[in-house]
C-alpha cells in the first residue's frame, strides 16, 4: 500500500505540476513517479466530470416539477461511478482517450434508466461542450415537447379545452416577447450616440492635416485722406486707416497664387 503523505504529494504535483519540495516516504524510480502522476491527471479530469454530473443531479432532485423546463436529470455522479471509471484508466492514454471512457460510462448508464435515456444522455453531453449541431437540436426539439405536454398536463393532446388553453398560453407568452423585444430597442435607441473609436480616429486626422497647411496673412494699412472739412468732420466720417486683409496659402515650390 502507498503511503498517504507520499498520495498527497503526487496529487499536489499532478495538480500544480511543480516538483519542488516532493519528499517521498517510499523509493521511486522517476519513471513510476511519472506514471502515478500521469495517471492522477487522468483521475483529476475524471473527478471534475464526476463532480459536474452529480450537482447536476442534485439541482434537478431539488426542483419541483412545476418549474422544470427539461426533463429531470437521473445520472449520477457517485463514488461508484468514479470506481468504475478509475479502473480502466492508464499512464499511456491520452487526455481524449480518458475522456472517451467517461463519455462511454454515462451512455451505458442513460441507457439503464427506464425512461428519459435520450434526454439525460443529451444533458450530459450539453453539459461536458459535446453537442453536435444534429444533437442539440434535438435537445431543443426534446426541451420543447416536454414543456408542451406539461403545459396539456394529464388531459393530453386529444382534450379540446386542454388544447385551446395551450394555444392561449402560448400566444400570451410570444406577446410578451414581443413586448419585452421591442422595449430593448428602444431603450438602446434612447441612449445617447457616441461616434465609433475608428470615426474619432479619422477626424483627428483631418484636423491635423488641417492644421498642417501653411496659411499667410498680410494686413494693408491705407491711410484715409479726408475731403476738405475741418477736425469735427475728420470725426463723422470714415476711419483714418482702412484694413484690407489678404490670405493666401503659399503653392507648391514656393510660387504665389496669380491675381
């Protein structure tokens, strides 16, 4: 039997994947203490998966049959399960071989249940990213079947009444939809517009450029000689000196633009 300190360290190493500071009890070759911690990675991946599965199976236990959306879960994440899963599990597999075995696990058991075997199986497979596009519509398809006869309740599809209720409680349901739909655009209307980093980005080139152009300013002083009068007329007329600004931006090679 292995020593429980020297269990401890090889999990800690598969975990972090540091060796400082192993102290083992017992003597192991390097190549055995590779091939333990290989296989505590393995083993690791596996307990993640176990542990997924049996919250799962917990959060579906709990709720009450009125709130579910989907068919309750009945795969379980025990002990067991680990067992079964551990014992088939080598230092030479790879990461998607050990994954195969759990995935392998859990369809034998989805299809030891007396019911709902497709739909767990799917669950699961939702859960560990396994969906294909085929599979996850028919998750979907499965999702809205049981929501739909939830809704029929025990009168089942051949009852009228059950039928035109069913009818009414969906047609309310997309009215609300609707409803909360267009809400959210108009409430991402009412937000005040911004400009995009990329237009901001533009126009401050342009003002730079603009800002580049080399721009001459010359400003003509004209004395204004009055006609005849005395200073009190000087007053009431024009400004002695009348400005007559000129701008002009100098042309390439120096040469000045013609009148």
């Amino acid at each position: 039997s292995r020593s429980q300190k020297d269990v401890l360290t090889i999990i800690r190493i598969a975990e972090t994947g540091s060796r400082d500071g192993a102290d083992f009890e017992a003597n192991y070759t390097p190549a055995e203490i590779d091939e333990m911690v290989a296989v505590t990675k393995h083993l690791l991946s596996v307990r993640d998966t176990i542990l997924r599965v049996n919250l799962e199976y917990i959060r579906s236990a709990a709720q009450e049959d009125a709130y579910r959306t989907e068919p309750s879960f009945k795969l379980q994440g025990s002990y067991r399960n680990m067992n079964r899963i551990a014992e088939k599990v080598l230092p030479l597999m790879t990461a998607e071989e050990v994954r195969q075995i759990v995935i392998d696990h859990y369809r034998g058991e989805s299809q030891n249940l007396t019911k709902a075997a497709e739909a767990n199986l799917l669950k699961f497979y939702e859960m560990e990213c396994l969906l294909d596009e085929k599979q996850a519509a028919r998750w979907e398809q499965i999702k809205k079947d049981f929501n739909k006869h939830k809704l029929l309740g025990g009168a089942g599809e051949n009852d009228p009444v059950a039928r035109v209720v069913a009818q009414l409680t969906q047609f309310n349901d997309g009215l609300l939809s609707i409803r909360e739909g267009i809400a959210a655009a108009g409430s991402s209307y009412a937000k005040p517009q911004t400009l995009g980093e990329e237009t901001v980005d533009r126009l401050r080139e342009i003002i730079a450029g603009l800002r580049a152009v080399p721009v001459e300013v010359d400003i003509k002083v004209v004395p204004v000689q009055a006609e005849g009068g005395g200073i009190e007329k000087m007053e009431k007329s024009s400004p002695a000196v009348d400005v007559d600004p000129e701008v002009r931006q100098p042309v390439d090679g120096g040469d000045e633009p013609g009148p």
